[in-house]
C-alpha cells in the first residue's frame, strides 16, 4: 500500500490509522504548497488533486477519507477501528460526514484558503470570519458528542482520526478546542500511532 499525503493535511488522519494497523506500507509526499496536486504525475493518481488517496497493493487507487478509512477499517478487522453494532457505526459515518463536508471543506477551507470562496480579494476577511464560525461549530458539536466519552462513539474508530485532524488544525491555528475536543485530542495525541506519525511528518 501507498499513502500520498502532505504534512499535516487531513490525510495525517489515514496516517494514522496505517500506523494503528502495523501492516507496510509506503508513503508519497505531494507538495500541495508548490501545485504537485495539480502536475501530471499526481493527477494520473488522483484526477481530482486532493490527498488524501490510497494505492493498494493490486495497484488501484482509492479517493476519499471516509471510503479510504472504511476499506482500511474492513479488510484489518483485528485492528478494531470498526465498531460492531449498527448504532456506533452510523454515529461514526455522520460525524466523519459532518467533520469532512461541513467543518473541513466549508469552516476550514474559508479559513486556509478564503480567495477560493471569495468574489475578490477584498471579501477574503468576510469569508474567513464565516470559516471561523462554521469551524468553531463544528468543534462545539464535536464537543457535545464526546461529553462522557473517551472517542466519539465510545471505543476508538476511524471517526476519532477525523475529529483528531480538526483539532490538530484548530489547535495550530490558536483556535481554543472545547474541554471534551481538548481531552480527546490529547487522548489521541498520547496514542503511539500518532505519536509516530508526527514525528513521520515531521510535526513532533
Ligand atoms: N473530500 C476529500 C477532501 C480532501 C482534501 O480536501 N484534501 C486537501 C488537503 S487537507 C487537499 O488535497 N487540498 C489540495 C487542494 O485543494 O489544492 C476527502 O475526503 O478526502
């Protein structure tokens, strides 16, 4: 297997959960700052130019978090990043849709990336301000849904390494975790397969 990644971008989160399995496999780094997402040589990978993707070893490529944390979930059934009863398993598919497609691709991308969703330059504070509050509400779900418990549904899954990769960004960018965000990021950040993939990373 093949993960491409970048430092620190949400496929730190797919990292991870290699690293919670212990199988080899190889990593690619795309250097999103300097365009690679957008050369050739990635998009024959990914047409889309995101990381994200996931080469396995038959050589066909898989796209997208949650379907790329799914399949690793399912064919590393000892790894337990899986929850057994239906309720725990559509609890985890809607905080990592909810996570990825609302507070990722709406909250944090305003706020990394505001000219991608403003008009001109000069509505880029505008649309980082909105980022900021699709963000904040999204941590402050986040938080409700872990009050009482260690990882998002309970045990640990592949929606923990979600919630991790927002918390990591909030954190990086001095935004405040509520008291359940910071107890289970640092839950996560004490966990050994994260620990090795910060320093992989380069983020230790
Ligand atoms: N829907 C995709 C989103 C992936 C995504 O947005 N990745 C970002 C990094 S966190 C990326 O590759 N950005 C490059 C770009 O937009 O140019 C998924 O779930 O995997």
């Amino acid at each position: 297997m093949k993960l491409f990644y970048s430092p620190g971008a949400c496929s730190i989160g797919i990292h991870v959960l290699l690293e919670e399995i212990g199988k080899p496999y190889e990593t690619q780094l795309v250097k999103l700052r300097e365009g690679a997402q957008f050369a050739a040589e990635y998009t024959s990978v990914n047409p889309k130019s995101k990381v994200p993707a996931l080469q396995r070893d038959d050589g066909s490529i898989l796209t997208e978090y949650p379907a790329i944390a799914y399949w690793l979930a399912r064919t590393n059934p000892e790894a337990r990043l899986w929850p057994d009863d239906v309720e725990s398993q559509v609890r985890a598919l809607e905080m990592m849709d909810y996570l990825i497609a609302t507070t990722h691709m709406h909250g944090f991308s305003r706020i990394f990336r505001p000219v991608g969703f403003a008009p001109s330059e000069g509505d880029a504070e505008t649309v980082r301000a909105r980022g900021l509050e699709i963000f904040g509400n999204g941590l402050a779900l986040l938080d409700r849904t872990l009050a009482g418990k260690e990882y998002v549904t309970g045990a640990f899954s592949i929606a923990d390494t979600v919630a991790f990769y927002i918390e990591f960004w909030a954190t990086a960018r001095n935004v405040p975790l509520p008291a359940n965000c910071a107890a289970h990021y640092a839950r996560m950040l004490a966990r050994p397969s994260v620990q090795r993939v910060m320093q992989q990373e380069g983020l230790a």
